[in-house]
C-alpha cells in the first residue's frame, strides 16, 4: 500500500497568520493519464470530513480561496493564507492513484 | 443536492456482525462508486472498501478481507455495509463517503458509531 506521511501532526496557528501541512506519499502519485490524485479534506470537531482540494490543486465550490493545494510527485502542501478560528480542526491528504487508497496520519490545526 | 443518510448508531458484542446502511439522493445512484471510511476513537481515517453500484462489484482492503460485506439496493438507492465477527478495536464511526474523481470524495455520510462491548 501506498504510505503517506503527514507533518507536522500538530499545528498551533496564530489567527491571522499562513499555515502550511505537508505531506509525502512512499512513491509517486502520478497517474497513467498524467494527473495527480492527491485531495485533502477538513475535519471540524464532531462533523464528517469535508472535502477541501482533490486532483492535486483543485477547490471544491464552496471552499474559499485562502485554501490552496501544491505539490509533485511524491511532496504535497497544502496551505492557508490567513488562518481564521472556523480553520480549527483535523487535516488530511489522501491518494487515489492506487487502491486501496490511503490517508495520511492526519495534522491537527489550532489556535495559539 | 446531493445526500447521505446513515442509519442510527449500534452497540453489539464481541463477535457478532453489525451492518450500517447509507441512503443516497440527490444524484442517479448508479453513476457515483461508494466507498466506506472508519474512524476509531481519536484515531485517523481507514478505508475499508469500495463498491461500483452499477455492477455490485466491491473491493476490501486487505485488512479487512472476510469480515466485510458491501451491497446496494437500487429500488431504495441504499448502500449496506457490514462487517462480522466484531472485536473491541472495531469500536468507531463508520462513514460513506461518495466518489465523483479518484480519490475525490465529495459527498460524505454523517457517520455511524458502531460500539463494540461486552
């Protein structure tokens, strides 16, 4: 299976201020067709996982666009421009170039 | 608009079998794969296994290969997920989440905590 690293796990932001999660897939997540399946999703405490990016940089509709997504290969990031207090929560980027598809560890976003 | 609706949470004992539904709406049900997630408590996200609606066809990963069983029911547009032989480490919340892309999950259920004690 393919493993993904996620750092830090954990992330104290000051409001107001860029943060940025990284994560490492164990090989390339380069697809046949030349795209990266790489997505990332936001979990606010007691709610479902929501997705955030997906095909390496894409935003969904409804996120705004201090979020963005970046990376090659095998490093991706995922960062914020401007951290506000509705960012809180858990962080995670998975793969989908090979089933089973897998998530990182995870990183947890607060407040300082 | 697109929805998930997971059945209510469950307490079972060690070795018995539990299945957690998902109704879809909002989209043609055959169109989207449907894959189920699990989170234990404090713990990350799994993914347990996957199913095209339109054949029935799933795939389970590995870990859990004989315990899980994935099925839909088109007339009610209803994905099912069960796993058997129940241990205390299976104590989580059990999520769908919709495929639209690979890796794309785009629409999630709102989760079901299946408690595991004897």
């Amino acid at each position: 299976d393919v493993v993904m690293t996620q750092s830090p796990l954990s992330l104290p932001v000051t409001l107001g201020q860029p943060a940025s999660i990284s994560c490492r897939s164990s090989q390339s997540l380069v697809y046949s067709d030349g795209n990266i399946y790489l997505s990332w999703f936001q979990q606010r405490p007691g709610q479902s996982p929501r997705r955030l990016i997906y095909k390496l940089s894409d935003r969904d509709s409804g996120v705004p666009d201090r979020f963005s997504g970046s990376g090659s290969g095998t490093d991706f990031t995922l960062r914020i421009t401007r951290v506000e207090a509705d960012d809180v929560g858990l962080y995670y980027c998975m793969q989908g170039k090979t089933w089973p598809y897998t998530f990182g560890q995870g990183t947890k976003l607060e407040i300082k | 608009q697109v929805h998930l609706e997971q059945s209510g949470a469950e307490v079972k004992k060690p070795g018995a079998s539990v299945k957690v539904s998902c109704k879809a709406s909002g989209y043609t049900f055959t169109s989207h794969y449907m894959h189920w997630v699990r989170q234990a408590p404090g713990e990350g996200l799994e993914l347990m296994g996957i199913i095209n609606p339109s054949s029935g066809i799933t795939s389970s990963a590995q870990k859990f290969e004989g315990r899980l069983t994935m099925t839909r029911d088109t007339s009610t547009s209803t994905f099912y997920m069960e796993l058997s032989s129940l241990k205390s480490e299976d104590t989580a919340v059990y999520y769908c989440a919709r495929e639209t892309l690979r890796g794309d999950f785009d629409d999630w259920g709102q989760g079901t905590l299946v408690t595991v004690s004897s």
